[in-house]
C-alpha cells in the first residue's frame, strides 16, 4: 500500500511516522508498503553523520516500509544534493538509505501501478528570521530550469498522471483554506503561482500537499491538504483514515 502525510519537520513531528504509532493509527505498514512524506521532511538538517540527524537515520533504516518525500521550504538543501541521484520507480530520486528517498522536482513515479508527478519546493514567510546556509537555503524556490524539467516530463506523459504530490499548494486552493491575505494582496509564493497555472493544464485523480499546517479536503475531492492525518491509497482510489477531513467550502 502507498500512505501519505504532511510535514514531519525532522525530529519535531518524526513520532508520527514511527510505525509503533502508525500501527496506533490503524496503519500496519509492510516492507512493501511506501510512506509519502509532502514536504518539510527536514532530515538531514546538521549533520548525517552525528548527533540527532545520524540518529533518526538509523532509526529509519531499521524500518520495515520505505519513506519517500518531495522537498519541502524547510530543508537543508546543501546537505541534500550530497545525496547520490539513483532511477527509483521510473523517476530520478536522492537515495538518503536504502529504504529512504528524496522524490525529485518535476519527475514521474510509478507506484503501485499509479503514476505520480512531484514538485518539492515553497517560499519560506519566516525566511527573515533565518540564516542563510544554517537554516534557510535559497533553493527552496524551484528554478527555471527545474519548471521547464517538470513541463517537460507533463509534456511526455500528455498531462495526465494519477496523482501529484507537491510541498505547497496552488494559489486557489490557499485561499479556499483560508489565507485571506493571499485572496486580498495576491500570492507572494512564485511556487503557488507556478503550481496553479501548472494545474490549470493538468489531468490528475488527487493532488496531495502539506506545508499549511491543516488537514482538509476540497468538496470535489480533488485537493487533500495534509499534515498530522494519514492518507493511505486503494487500488480503487482513496480514502481517508485517522479521523474526519473538514471541507473546503469554496470551489471553482
């Protein structure tokens, strides 16, 4: 089975994707099984080879299922990219362990006989608070060359795909969520805006996506904002565990 979930944030939220408290959420994950992470992953932050980041990857090498996560804002990018780039289930990712990959921007994966696109990557409000290179790496903006990568993998597969699992969300569905000030000033994240002409083009079943903090699904289903809930996909299609999504009032 594929799972998802929102932001885990390194050792901040990382209980959550333990399988002892999986299995409290009713989810029994398996060495085939692969557990989606949107975003904000944040591991490795300091070091890989001490201290908490050393650590919690062990502690996930020794897990039976396979993690997998786009990138979120809040990553350390330079340690990152160290990562050897491998072929994983049709697409390229960053391999951190042998059961533990980093889903590349802009690339097709087949899982399960589904196909998802990924696009990691959001603007950080808080990046003023930040420190260049210690805990905030420009890259977390996608670049030109990353955009045109991703159009031209949707141009290949005739922009249509299964599902797309991204780190924030387009602009449309942050306003359904809420975010007045995106409504009233307009959308400050070059991501959400890319995302949501990205979208407008797009044939897909559902879009997963964390980075808002919230777990909530549109009224068409076709939007699921993810963070503490677990998402766990059916041959059929999904649906929802660990609790009710509330829904977004506002559609197009």
């Amino acid at each position: 089975m594929i799972y998802l979930t929102g932001d885990t944030h390194g050792p901040l939220d990382f209980d959550r994707i333990r399988p002892e408290n999986l299995i409290l959420r009713g989810v029994d994950c398996q060495p085939e099984d692969i557990l989606i992470v949107c975003g904000d992953f944040g591991i490795p932050w300091t070091d890989p080879a001490q201290g908490p980041d050393r650590e919690m990857l062990e502690e996930i090498a020794r897990w039976p299922y396979t993690v997998a996560f786009v990138d979120g804002n809040h990553e350390n990018f330079a340690l990152l990219n160290q990562y050897p780039v491998v072929e994983w289930k049709g697409g390229q990712a960053h391999q951190l362990l042998p059961n533990l990959y980093h889903l590349m921007r802009g690339e097709l994966f087949t899982l399960e006989g589904h196909t998802f696109f990924t696009m990691g990557g959001a603007m950080s409000m808080d990046r003023w608070m930040r420190r260049e290179g210690i805990s905030w790496w420009p890259e977390e903006i996608p670049s030109e060359a990353e955009w045109q990568h991703a159009w031209d993998t949707l141009d290949r597969a005739g922009w249509k795909v299964d599902y797309v699992v991204t780190h924030t969300a387009p602009t449309r569905w942050k306003i359904q969520g809420g975010m007045r000030m995106v409504a009233h000033l307009g959308d400050k994240c070059p991501v959400a805006r890319k995302l949501e002409e990205l979208e407008s083009h797009l044939t897909y079943h559902r879009w997963f996506f964390g980075h808002l903090h919230d777990d909530r699904i549109t009224q068409d289903a076709k939007g699921v904002w993810l963070y503490e809930k677990v998402v766990v996909l059916e041959e059929y299609g999904s649906r929802i565990r660990s609790g009710c999504f509330r829904r977004s009032s506002d559609e197009r």
